[in-house]
C-alpha cells in the first residue's frame, strides 16, 4: 500500500522560542548560544545568516561578523518545555508518530484519506501548533520520510508543501544535492569535484557508478535523489531509553562504591548517547535491597547527553532514593525520552574548551575502547559493562547486567 508520511520541523526553533518570550527580538539579527568568552553559538536567526553566521561557531567570531546582532544565552529547560508542548498536541491528533529530534516529527497519516484527506489533516495539525504554541513550523507531506524533509525545508520558512505521488523524482531533480538528507559538506565536496550539483544529475546516472564512487552510501544517497526510501516512522517510545544494571555478588551498604558504580554507569550510558547522537529527557535510578525490595525513582530534565550535567541529577536521585539503611543488592539507571540530537543543546552553559573536551575524550574512547578515559571518582567501577552501539535499531536493551 502507499504510504503518506508527514514531516514537521519547528522553524530556527530556539530563536522563535526566544521570541516568543520577548516579542522585542522579532525581525532582529538574534544569536543564542553561551555568552562567556569561548561560548559557542547554537542557534541564528535568519538575519545572521548573510553575514556568514552559522551555528557551532565561536559566539565571539559570530558578533564580530553580525555587530548588530542581540546575543541571549540559551536555555535547554525551557527549550525541553516548548518542544513537550508540542508533542503533546501531535500525540493527540496523531495515532503514529515520531520524535525524530527536539523539533522535528515523522507521522504516518496513512489510510486517514479514507476519513480526511491527509493534506486537510496536516493542514490543521499544524494550524494548531501555531495556534496554541505560537511558534512557526512547517511541514512536507509525501509518500516517504525522505521526500517529506525536503519538501519542509523547501515549503520553510513557515510554510507547507505536499508533493503528489508520482512527482518525487521531478520535485527532486532541480535542487541541489546538498539538499538530500545525508549529503554533508564532505560528501558534498566530493560529489561537486566530480561534476555532480544537481539532483538530476544523480538520477539520470546508473545506481552502480554512485556505488563505486561511494561505496554503500552511494546507493543510498542514488535512492534517496530517485525519491525512493522505506524507512518506516518508529513510534515515539520504542527503542527511546537505554539503561544499566548491576547486581552484587554481595551485597553491599558502601555508599563511596555505590556512588562510583552509579558514576560509571552514568558516565558510560551518556556516552552511548553521544556516540548515537541522542538526547535524554527523564533519567531514573533504581536500589533493590537485600530484602529483595525494589525501588526507583525518575525525573524529568532538560534535553542533554553531557555526564557532567547527568551525574550530579543521577547522584540527587540516590540521594533521595536511599533512605533506609540495608544492605543493597542492585542499582541500576536508564535514561528514556530520547530523541536524536547533539551538544548543540548544551551549549549555553558551555564552553569550547569542555566541548572539546568531550569530543577529545569520546575520541579516544572510539579508538582506544569504552573504558580508556574515565572519571577519577568512577575508577572504583572499572568493571561497568562497555558495550556495542545500542542505537542500530533494536528495541530497548539493558545495556550491562553483569556480575561483580
Ligand atoms: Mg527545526
């Protein structure tokens, strides 16, 4: 059967969140991102973007390129709220849907034409959205996921496009070829050297020339500009929390060994975060003690993947978790409510010199193994499970139940 698929996109979502808030920063130049010295820009508005501002660069590099332009620091909490906000309103008017990041939504409107038309239906939804959050999105409707990001990033800003069926390929031809999902400035680069800008240009050359030129990704990216992609749309809570477990061989009251071990796990976990590009937005710890009680306790927090802002939230949660004094058997974490996304969200409060810091260690965490860098007060813990990338597409795992 066809399919229908819709894709929404919030429009430069921190800044029209920002906006929202000061109504006095519409139509001006707007950066968001960390204001100390070394902090880095998150988020542009479209004004910025002709004087070569983009995000990820230093704020500093950003405000001597753009004078005029007003510099806030960002707010992942608030961010976190708005982007809620809104999947609560497509959770209501949409059976199938997914959180694919903080701004952006796949839904499987699917046999909904017997009952609405699917445009009609979008239409709505996203009048809605607007409605009741007054932040800006738009939408692309199509047969397939890929099809519908492009046509919202050609309907934006602000705006919708549908594209019949049948019409993906000629829809695609005219635009760049940057403009297909997984075409980066690299891949980008190459293609260009070899005389390949347009869309139409892929699909009008056979599959194999892109493959031995690209290898795998080379077929994709030939489906991709032929319009052709089945990726189905994953509901939002499947496969959207990893968590950890550890059972004692003895059980044990040290509170110095509980703490490390909960250090460890939280440092890991968060790595597999960034190592998927993922986000969490609710962590939980849980105790089983020796009487076989279990408990555990969540919390909602902002969107991040940093361990320095997820330790000391994991540590609070033991803290008042903890409270009778037995011997215990397991602990454990998970953190759930993941959507894709990097440190972009953290990088309000943070600088270059920890980003680099991350990435420096992650790094040398791909090349030497999980455990070549960790936390001093987790060196207690060197047994943590380290494992593969959970983020191949398989439903929610424990990531580690080992034995210590
Ligand atoms: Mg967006």
């Amino acid at each position: 059967m066809q399919k229908t698929i819709l894709h929404l996109d919030l429009d430069t979502f921190f800044v029209s969140v920002e906006r929202l808030i000061n109504s006095e920063l519409k139509n001006k130049p707007l950066l968001v991102g960390g204001l100390s010295d070394r902090g880095v820009v998150a988020a542009c508005s479209y004004e910025t973007r002709g004087y070569g501002v983009h995000s990820g660069m230093p704020m500093k590099m950003a405000k001597e390129l753009c004078p005029e332009a007003v510099a806030i620091k960002g707010n992942a909490g608030t961010y976190s709220n708005y982007s809620d906000m809104v999947t609560e309103i497509i959770k209501e008017q949409v059976p199938l849907f997914e959180k694919s990041s903080i701004d952006e939504f796949y839904a499987d409107l699917t046999g909904m034409d017997r009952f609405f038309g699917c445009y009609k239906y979008a239409s709505e939804l996203r009048q809605r959205i607007l409605k009741e959050t007054g932040l800006p999105i738009s939408f692309g409707l199509s047969v397939n996921k890929v099809v519908s990001k492009v046509a919202t990033n050609e309907a934006k800003p602000n705006n919708q496009l549908k594209i019949d069926y049948g019409l993906e390929k000629p829809f695609l031809a005219p635009l760049s070829i940057k403009k297909i999902p997984m075409v980066g400035d690299k891949t980008y680069q190459m293609l260009s050297n070899l005389g390949l800008r347009q869309v139409r240009t892929i699909q009008e050359m056979p599959i194999d020339v892109m493959q031995r030129v690209l290898g795998k990704n080379g077929r994709i990216i030939w489906k991709r500009a032929n319009g052709i992609d089945h990726t189905p749309v994953v509901p939002f809570c499947e496969r959207k929390s990893i968590s950890t477990e550890r059972t004692f061989d003895k059980d044990t009251i040290d509170v110095v060994k509980l703490r490390g071990i909960l250090i460890a796990m939280t440092e890991n976990l968060a790595y597999q975060l960034r190592r998927g590009e993922k986000l969490t937005a609710c962590i939980a710890v849980k105790i089983r003690y020796s009487d076989f009680n279990t408990y555990s306790k969540q919390m909602r927090i902002p969107y991040t993947s940093a361990d320095h802002i997820l330790i000391p939230k994991i540590l609070e949660l033991f803290k008042t978790l903890y409270n009778r004094r037995l011997l215990v058997r397991l602990v454990g974490i998970r953190f759930s409510h993941l959507v894709s996304g990097n440190y972009q969200i953290n990088l309000f409060d943070d600088t270059e010199e920890i980003l680099n810091l991350y990435h420096a260690m992650d790094h040398i965490r791909k090349r030497y193994g999980d455990k070549s860098v960790i936390r001093a007060s987790a060196m207690g813990a060197r047994t943590i499970g380290r494992m593969q990338n959970p983020f191949d597409g398989r439903p929610p795992i424990v990531l580690a139940h080992r034995k210590q």
